[in-house]
C-alpha cells in the first residue's frame, strides 16, 4: 500500500482556535490528511494561514450547529469547537451551549455513518469549583448550573453524556479529554483569561489584575504538550474521561510575579479586584490515569512555556 493510500484522515472542529490549529500542524506533521472546520466566532483564521496552501490541508469555514455535508471518509475527529473564554461566558452563553450539545450530536452522527472515531474536548471546569483536590476523574464535581459558568461548565457535561450515550447505543469509538488550563501562542490576547491579560498587561506597561487576593490555584500545560496528549488519547482504547493537564500548581499571585519577570518586568505593580462568582479556588489534575494508560505527561517547563509564549504576544 503506497504512503497516500495509507494516510488517516482527521476532522478538527475548532480548527483555527487556540488548541485546534496547534493540533491540526501536529496532525498534518504526523502524516495525516486533516480538514479543518471553524465559524470564526473566536477562532482566527490568522492561527491556520500558514497551513492553507499545504497538499494535506482543506479549511471549511462552517458551524458545527448545522449539520455538517461532506461526502469525504474520515477516520478521526477531534472536536475542539467551543468558546472557552470567561468574557464568553456572558458574550454568547446560548451559543456555548448550543454547540457542546447540537454542535457535538451532528459530529456523533457524522462519525456514526462514516464508522470513524470520536474525541470530545470537554474540561476541568465539568469539576466546578472542586471540595475534591487534586482533582480525579471520579470526582462528580461541585458546579453551579445556574451561574454565570453555568453555560460552559453544563454544556461540557452534556457533551460527555451524549458523547458516552451514543458509544452505547451505537457501539461507536469515543474517546473524552478534561483540558485543564491550557497556554501557549495564538490565545486571543483579548480573550480574559489569566496569561493573555498578564502578558499584555506587562507588555503595555499596566498593573497586572489579581482577582481576590490571587491565592486561588491554577495548573498550567503548555499547548504542545496537551496536543500530545489528544494524540495520544484518540490512538488509546480508552473509552472513560482522562485529565490532561500539568499537575505542577501554583497561585494566581505566584503566576503574575513569575510572567512579569519573564516579560522583564521589575518592580510589578499588581491591582486587586473583586473574585468573579463561581470561580474555582483550586485547579490542578491527578492525571494518574494519564500518565499509567497513555504514557503522557507535560515535559515542557513553566519558563519556557512561558517564553515561548512571549515572543507570540510580542508580535501580536
């Protein structure tokens, strides 16, 4: 069988988001043919430009919510399309939730015909704001469905259930990852989370926002590495949730100190505001099951994680 007749096909939803563009180079890199879809709500296509004219890729501008029609075989898919941003969280909470459910059932059928596996990115925000820590996937979570995380956090739930229903009733390959907090380059410098706002607040010269007394916990994975880990979990046989993310934790104060002095920073000045509701006080992943059933753990450090992620927000 010649190279071509070999190549696997791949479906990334999400393909000019943040993660999706990162995974949809790591696939091509890998060999594979890969189709990304995107609607452009926070995805850019500026994240998959240098990828537009290669052999092995085709870019569908096209929303997930409306049934996808495209007569091509396809072996795996990876659905990465969701806003995941808490400025979205009250932007477009009916859009979150449309398209963690409607969105991942048109793909669950998608893969039904075309018999091809299915990985649903869920998240670590399906744990809420954790009474368990470190956080494992047996914890059921403490979440508040009806706050203002509500949209995101149930949504993601959701796409598990129908995610798990449909490999029972349909026999169908899925595979579920819980994303812990992700960075890396090509994060919307404007999205709210904690590294775009620290970065562009150190290279603007601005106090670096600490919401509350920045004592809560967050555990960072550099984007190269969770793309590993997807790859590796799609290629699994594991059928049951699985965190990906760095266990390496710190707070929230430790972090701002640690990217000022990256960006150069001395003497940070920091302005505290009031903890938004529902965030989570504590995040970091037991990623035991990781690490035992897919051999994966993030081998990039914070510094230079961090680093590389500089040179991106220079140049944005």
């Amino acid at each position: 069988m010649s190279a071509t007749a070999a190549r696997k096909t791949a479906l990334v939803a999400g393909g000019a988001g943040f993660i999706g563009s990162h995974l949809c180079e790591f696939l091509i890199n890998k060999g594979y043919r890969v189709y990304a879809i995107d609607n452009l709500v926070t995805g850019r296509r500026a994240n998959i430009e240098h990828l537009i004219h290669h052999e092995n890729f085709s870019w569908i501008e096209h929303d997930i919510i409306t049934p996808l029609f495209m007569n091509v075989p396809c072996d795996e898919i990876y659905n990465l399309a969701s806003p995941a941003s808490p400025i979205d969280f009250e932007r477009i909470p009916d859009f979150i939730l449309k398209t963690n459910s409607i969105g991942q059932l048109n793909l669950l059928d998608w893969a039904n015909v075309h018999k091809a596996r299915i990985l649903f990115a869920s998240t670590s925000e399906v744990y809420g704001d954790p009474l368990e820590h470190p956080q494992r996937e047996t914890y059921l979570g403490n979440v508040d469905c009806v706050g203002v995380r509500g949209c995101y956090d149930e949504a993601k739930r959701f796409g598990e259930a129908i995610t798990t229903a449909y490999r029972r009733l349909h026999g169908l390959e899925t595979r579920i990852v819980r994303i812990f907090n992700t960075y890396g380059p090509r994060m919307r410098p404007e999205d709210g989370r904690v590294i775009p706002n620290f970065f562009t607040q150190a290279l603007s010269g601005l106090p670096l926002t600490i919401y509350g007394d920045g004592s809560q916990t967050r555990s960072l994975c550099f984007v190269d590495d969770l793309v590993d880990g997807l790859y590796k979990l799609m290629q699994s046989d594991e059928r049951a949730p699985v965190n990906i993310g760095n266990p390496q934790e710190l707070t929230i104060l430790e972090l701002a100190r640690t990217v000022a002095d990256v960006c150069g920073v001395r003497d940070a000045k920091f302005e505290h505001k009031p903890l938004p509701p529902s965030d989570p006080k504590k995040r970091q992943p037991d990623i035991t099951r990781a690490r035992e059933i897919l051999g994966w753990q993030p081998r990039v450090s914070l510094h230079d994680g961090l680093s590389a992620t500089l040179k991106y927000f220079q140049s944005t």
